[in-house]
C-alpha cells in the first residue's frame, strides 16, 4: 500500500489518505509494542516494520 504518494493530491482522495495517515500513525504509535503486520493467509509476520513519514 503506497499511500504517500496521494498525500499531496488536492481531491477528495487526497483528504481521505492524509485521513488514513493520520488514522494508521496514531494507532501505530499507540499499539507499538505489540502490533504485528501479517502478510499471507498462512499467519506469516513481518520481523520488522519501516515507515516513512513525511
């Protein structure tokens, strides 16, 4: 999910991503330590988890 690149967009899409992104950091921030990111159907994880906020 690439969401920085219609940070900037001026339209509604644009609103509701920089939406999302404040959604998505506030509830990483909270839940740091003890979020995991499954990536499969078969209950595989990520180790690690990087982010570039901007």
């Amino acid at each position: 999910m690439e969401l920085n690149g219609l940070y900037s967009n001026t339209s509604q899409l644009g609103k509701a991503t920089r939406k999302a992104i404040g959604y998505i950091i506030s509830h990483i921030q909270l839940h740091a330590m003890s979020l995991r990111v499954q990536t499969s159907l078969k209950g595989n994880y990520l180790m690690t988890l990087s982010m570039q906020i901007v």
